[in-house]
C-alpha cells in the first residue's frame, strides 16, 4: 500500500513537473521548434515529445545541476534533426493521380504468353516466319511484304494464312500441356 502512494506521489510530482515546464519554457520551445521546422504542426509534435521525454526523464532533470531549458532545446532539436533524417532516408511519397500510371500487377502470365509464342513461332518454317515477320513486326501490307521478300502477294496471303493456324495448333498445345502441369 506505502508503494501505491509513493508511486501517486511521484506521479503527482512528475505531472507537475512537466505542467511547470510547459508554463515555463513551452511557448519558446514552441517558438524554436516552428522556427526549424517551418511548420506549427510538426513544432507542437516536437514540443509534446520533447515533454514526454521530460517526464520520462523527470529524476534525471530534477538532480541536473545544469539549464533545464538549454536540456529542452538540445531534446527539441534533436528529434527534428532525427525527423529530418527519417524522412531523407525515406524515398519521397508520390500521391496517385489521374495522370499517374497505376502499378501493373503481376505481369508474369504476359512474359510466359509472349515466350509461348516466341515459342511456338520459331517451330514454324522459314517462310512462314519471314511472312509474319513482315506483316505483323513490321507493319507492312500484302504488297510491301510480298515486295521485300520477293514473292507474289497471292503467296504472301497464303503464307501468312497457314503460319497463322499452325501458330493456332502449336498454342493450343502448348495450353493442353501447360493445363496439365498443377500449380
């Protein structure tokens, strides 16, 4: 029971303590913590921190031969400078906005398609390949394509036309085989 009421009293004394300082030192410790940070917000944080490690520290204050304010100032500038140095180690948050590409989600089912059909192109005949080659890499029309490979442009057509559905066969498989395969 001596304990509980040694402890209220300690409470008490640590409380007003603290009341004291903030009376005291609160409004040019606020006014030093504005200053460095620029900010009343971020400054009354630093100012309510900088009590709570008062009061956490109130023996250590009590007994100090020294200035409590200078030890309040030297607690405040420290927490901004740590502040400080946590946001410069942070990388710098960017809001989303309209503007901003959103984050693509996995993208790995792309990258094993795209290789499924690398894939399943180089299984097709020289020809073929030159024929898609040139119409869908490319970009170039029945004409141009049937022009640069030297070919006439009813060969182009047909070309293009059976390398398609044997890409259509060979994928086809390869999502058979792949359906196979547990995850």
């Amino acid at each position: 029971m001596a304990r509980l009421f040694a402890r209220a009293r300690a409470t008490s004394r640590d409380e007003a303590l603290v009341r004291s300082l903030y009376e005291e030192h609160g409004k040019a410790l606020l006014a030093y913590a504005v200053r460095l940070t620029g900010d009343r917000a971020a400054a009354e944080d630093v100012v309510q921190e900088t009590l709570v490690r008062a009061w956490r520290h109130a023996d250590a204050l009590l007994d100090k031969e020294g200035s409590v304010r200078a030890w309040l100032f030297t607690v405040a500038r420290n927490l901004i400078v740590d502040k400080v140095r946590a946001k410069a180690a942070r990388p710098t948050e960017v809001a989303e906005s309209p503007t901003t590409v959103p984050v693509s989600r996995d993208h790995s089912q792309r990258v094993v398609d795209s290789m499924s059909v690398l894939a399943a192109i180089e299984g097709l005949s020289e020809d073929h390949r030159r024929v898609l080659l040139e119409i869908y890499f490319r970009d170039r029309s029945v004409a141009e394509a049937a022009a640069e490979l030297g070919i006439a442009p009813g060969t182009v057509k047909s070309r293009s036309h059976y390398a398609l559905q044997a890409l259509r066969v060979a994928m086809a498989g390869r999502r058979g085989a792949l359906e196979g395969v547990s995850a």
